[in-house]
C-alpha cells in the first residue's frame, strides 16, 4: 500500500493536536518474484507542538503536519520513481524486494475526532492497541548561544528522529524534510536510503545504509550492499557488490553491478561472465544484455556488442537503455571521419524510441538534441536539450550542447558566453568527460567562427 495515499488532518480542541491514523501494510519480496502480505499494524501521530515564535509568522500546528507528511510523500515518490525508466536500471525489480515489510498509509476523517475517538476506532478495527507517534519543535540555543529549533518525532517511547535548525522560515523547511525524511526511514528504510541517494545526499543514505549492513538480515544486507556500491567510488564499488553476492550468488542487480564494474577497470572477459550469468538468471531483462554489449562493444567487438543491444531491444519491456547503446553506435565517428545524415537519421529514431520507453530519460533527450542540432533540425533540437537540462540541470553536457545549439541558431554571443562560463566551472570536463566532438564545438563556439 502506498504511504501517504489519503491526507486528511483530524483536529481536536487544541491548535497544537493534530491527529492521524498510520495503517502499516507488510509487503514482502523474495528476489524479483514480487509478493505481498497484508498485516495491518495501527500507528497514531499523536501531535506535533510548535512554539509561539512560529506561530506569530504564520505557521500552525496542522500546517506542519501537513508538510510533514507532503515531504514524506515526496520522497516516496523519488524512492519509486526510477530516472532510467522502465525497465532499465536494477532498481525497478529490487522495489519487489528492498522493503523491510511495511509501507504506511496514512488515512483518517476531517473534523473534531479527538484523539481517544481514533483510538477506539483503530482497537476495534485492528483488535490491538495502535503505537503512538507524536513530535514537538522547540525554540533552544546553541552552544554558541544563537536561538536554534530542534524538532523531535517519538514512536511511544523511542525518538526516531532528532533534528536541529535554525529558525528563518526557510531553515525550517529543511527541518521539516530532515524529521520527514527520518520517519519514512523508520518504516522503509531501503527506499528512504535510494530516495536520499536520488537527492544527491549520500550522507542522509549512509546513515540508513550503516545500521542495515551490520546486522540487518541477509535478505536487507544484500539490498542495502547493493545500494551502498552505488554512493562509494568507482573503484571500491566490487567490494560491497561481492559481499552482497556471498549472501546470495544469485542476486540480480549484483550480478549487473559486477558486469558493470569489471567493464570499468577493463576486465572484459570476468564483465561478460557476469552478464551471462545475469541473462541466464533473467533472460526477459534487458539489463544482461545492455551490460554485455558494453562490455562487447569496449573491448573493440563493435558488432557483437550491437547485437546484444539489439536482443535488449526485441524484448516485449520497453527498455530506453538498449536504444540509447544503438543510437549512440550510429552517430560515433567511423575512421575519424563524421556520421552520415543517413546514420544521424538512424541514431534520432533510437533516441526517440528511448524516450517513448521513458519520457524522463535525460540523457535521450540530449542526444536527439545534439543529433537535430548536426541535422539542423534547430527548434527541435533547443525543444529537446531544454528538456534534459529540466531533467539533469547539474549535467554539463547538456548545458554545453544547449550552447552548440545557440551556436547553431545565430545566437553566438550569448553561446560563446555560456561555453565560456561552463569550461570556467568545470575546467578538466571538455578532456575528461566531454561528448563527442566536444573539442571541435567548444573551438568553434568560442572562436565565433
């Protein structure tokens, strides 16, 4: 079930009650075989208590909550909205089996119901006393005697979470998502830890991750390793990857993690025993194929390679992965010399099918840009890298080819400004991670030719 489906905020007398009835659903995964059990356990959030200083800017008791609960809602969707789309990404199959058994719906009735009303009704329903949730944010000072809030959320006796910030309205926006952040981790730790990696805070992610790999079980170890590879260098990523697969040699986004690696550092033959292992665990996925045609296609087996992106693609999932490897095969120079327009043509249609597969597929949309930029397509290609940069706004290249395609439209000075400042923020890129022909464009943009 999912957390935060229906929002209604149950107010007794006092402005600083507010009430909420959690019903909990167990949802249990063996592997990628997806399996749920309902087990309802009752949850009560009590009240959250606020102090008079954030009353007199406006703010109250049921507002709060409110937010608290749009921030837990907001992760959730991040933690279940996976950026490779369909199928393409090990995280779509691991939600089948990362939860660590509940996932809370939070559901109750408008009005005066008073707190014990809720009580008897869930005793009733459930047959059993509900736990109790409540929370406060305080006015303290600091060490350094600045005023400071700190916010609190306890589940009966426990604090799950503790909080401090500092009291402008926008900082108690960020406490807010901290306590939200740290209650849906209560219930759904996996998920709170990818929705955190999502967000680009890995140090949120860790402290979910520590506890679940020192003593979680073997089922929550291997997922929380397998997430872990992915917040630790590339180099060190195998580590945790090799451990989670002593839990269980079979464990898919492993496998697919090792494939991946081994291609990294070059081990071509070790990566391409991994993706055989992967196909032959799930040959209705697309990822073993993607990952052994990278392998293929690195090692200098550029045909082969495209025929394992080609079997990804025949599959009846819609994959955008396999697409992308395609397209980017037609538009790569061949002997030094640029693609056709026949290949470009050829390369556009598998970035289209790619974003079809997945409409927020970043990268998709950068690549059909650059493609209709060589195609001079001008107004299709400025529609398409908007979208990415919407999409991936930290990525450079796409903010580079937004520049080559103003180049392109006539508009060089504000192109040459834009290169110029990109290359400034990120002076090792265009020999580090530049696209192809990155060097040619930067040249020209910044030459005015």
């Amino acid at each position: 079930m999912a957390l935060a489906d229906k929002l209604n905020i149950v107010q007794n007398i006092s402005k600083t009650v507010t009430s909420l009835v959690i019903s909990v659903s167990a949802l249990f995964g063996t592997g990628f075989v997806f399996k749920s059990v309902f087990h309802p356990t009752s949850v009560v959030l009590d009240r959250i208590e606020i102090p008079a200083s954030l009353e007199a800017q406006g703010f109250k008791s049921e507002v709060v909550v409110q937010r608290l609960l749009d921030e837990i809602n907001a992760y959730k969707l991040i933690a279940n909205s996976n950026p490779k789309g369909g199928v393409d990404g090990p995280e779509n199959a691991l939600f089948s089996g990362m939860s660590k058994g509940t996932d809370a719906k939070i559901e109750a009735s408008v009005g005066g119901i008073s707190l014990q009303s809720i009580e008897q009704a869930v005793r009733f329903v459930f047959q059993k006393n509900p736990q109790v949730i409540s929370g406060d944010i305080t006015n303290v000072l600091t060490e350094s005697g600045f005023a400071s809030l700190e916010g609190r959320i306890r589940l009966t006796q426990q604090v799950v979470s503790k909080r401090k910030n500092s009291p402008e309205k926008t900082e108690l926006d960020d406490l807010l998502k901290l306590l939200a952040f740290d209650l849906y981790a209560h219930f759904e730790p996996l998920r709170a830890a990818l929705a955190a990696q999502r967000l680009g805070k890995p140090e949120l992610a860790l402290e979910v991750l520590r506890p679940l790999i020192l003593s979680g079980t073997p089922a929550e170890r291997k997922f929380a390793l397998w997430l872990r590879s992915t917040l630790a260098p590339l180099t060190e990523r195998d580590q945790y990857l090799l451990e989670a697969l002593s839990i269980d040699p079979n464990f898919y986004p492993a496998l697919i993690g090792m494939a991946e690696f081994e291609t990294s550092q070059k081990r071509y033959t070790e990566s391409i025993e991994y993706a055989d292992r992967a196909i032959l665990l799930n040959p209705s996925s697309p990822l073993g194929y993607n990952a052994k045609g990278v392998a293929l296609r690195s090692s200098g087996d550029r045909a082969a390679g495209v025929k394992e992106f080609e079997k990804a693609c025949a599959l009846p999932v819609q994959s955008p992965g396999c697409h992308i490897h395609l397209g980017l095969e037609y538009m790569r120079a061949i002997d030094r010399q640029p693609p056709t327009k026949e290949a470009l043509r050829k390369a556009y249609i598998e970035f289209a099918a790619a974003i079809k597969a997945n409409p927020r597929a970043a990268w998709a949309h950068s690549h059909a840009a650059f493609v209709s930029t060589e195609l001079n397509d001008l107004k299709e290609a400025k529609i398409l890298i908007l979208r990415a940069i919407e999409l991936e706004p930290a990525e450079p290249t796409h903010e580079f080819r937004y520049a080559w395609t103003r180049y392109r439209m006539g508009e060089r000075t504000k192109a040459k400004e834009m290169m110029t400042n990109l290359l400034e923020a990120h002076p090792n890129w265009l020999t580090t991670r530049g696209p192809q022909g990155a060097q040619r464009i930067a040249n020209t943009v910044l030459g005015g030719q």
